[in-house]
C-alpha cells in the first residue's frame, strides 16, 4: 500500500500569510479583544508553538491583522477603484459600492474593520486614527480630481465632503446587514452622495 504523497512545504512567508488568513477568520469570529494564539493554532491545525514563531506576541499578531484590514480597505477598495482615468463621481460610487460587495468577498474584513472602527478607547484606537487618516487623504484626492473635473462643486469642503463619505461606508455595511438589497444600497449611494456632491 503506498503512502499518501505529502503536502507541498510553504515557504516561510507564504507559512505567515497563510497562518495570517486564519488569523483573520479567527479575530472576526472572537472579536478583536478575546482572539488568542491558542484559537488560531485550532483554526489553522498547527501547534501552539508554530503560531508563537511567527507571531511572537499577541500585540504582534493584533497589528498584523489590522494592518491586512487595512491594507485591503486602502488598497483593494479604495486605489483599485480611484484609477486616473476614472471620473471621480464615479470612482466615489463605486469606492462605496465595493464596501457591498466586500461583505460577500471579504467578510471577515469587514467585521473586523466595523469593530476596530468603534474601539476607542486602548491600543486599538491610534491605528485606527492613521487608517482613517490614510482613508481621508485618500477619498480627499478624489474630492480634489472631481472639482477639476467639474463634476464636484468647487463650494463643497473637501475635508467635510471626505469624511462624509468615509462615514457611509459604515451605513452601507450597515444596510446590507440589516437586509438591503444591492439595487437599495445602489440608490442610497446616488441620492445621498452624488447629490450631495454635484455642482
């Protein structure tokens, strides 16, 4: 009888990513404060000790896993939808709309985004700051473009007009919890945004 063929070796960053990806499910099922190497190692199937090696401490852990959310929040969202050629209208709605699909695609990303978001008081809250910051300046360059491009008001507050938007997204993950259907979310995104916006 010959022996099952084993499993190809992960090299060590792709062992960390992986180990990373469960973290994620992990930190979203337990919640931010109550996740621990020991629910991970379950999760993952590895030993205690083989979480320890790549995430020393749970400060290091807890970094990593807010630094993916944010990572995937800034980049996968929010660049991937602000491409140059891309009214900023459009780019806005769409940045808003991705919140929607993510919940299907990304939903431990989500949630734990939603309860980081909330965390003010302890450690948690200065990374959030540099997120929000980061997600500000961001949807602020958009604002910026759609003035130039005349589809934005020039008497809009930029600042305000950025943190607005920011803050819908939390309504629209919001909606598509409560029930809301895309086509809902959709029109809430035109109505409320882009009016909101339009010269």
């Amino acid at each position: 009888m010959s022996k099952a063929p084993r499993a190809a070796r992960l090299s060590p960053d792709a062992r960390r990513q992986q180990l990373l990806g469960h973290a994620i499910e992990v930190f979203a099922s337990k919640g931010l404060s109550a996740a621990r190497h020991t629910d991970l190692a379950s999760a993952a199937g590895v030993s205690l000790p083989t979480t320890l090696h790549y995430f020393p401490s749970r400060e290091v852990l807890v970094s990593l896993v807010l630094a993916e959310v944010s990572r995937f929040l800034l980049e996968d969202i929010l660049a991937a939808q602000a491409k140059p050629h891309r009214p900023a209208t459009e780019a806005i709605a769409a940045v808003l709309l991705g919140f929607d699909d993510a919940i299907e695609t990304h939903p431990h990303h989500v949630r734990i985004w939603l309860e980081w978001s909330v965390a003010v008081r302890g450690e948690l809250w200065p990374p959030y700051l540099e997120f929000y910051a980061a997600a500000l300046h961001g949807v602020g360059q958009l604002i910026t473009r759609g003035k130039r491009q005349g589809g934005i008001a020039r008497a809009v507050a930029s600042k305000d007009a950025s943190r607005v938007i920011v803050s819908l997204a939390h309504m629209i993950v919001q909606m598509k919890f409560a029930g809301s259907t895309r086509a809902q979310i959709a029109h809430t995104v035109q109505s409320l945004v882009l009016g909101y916006l339009a010269p």
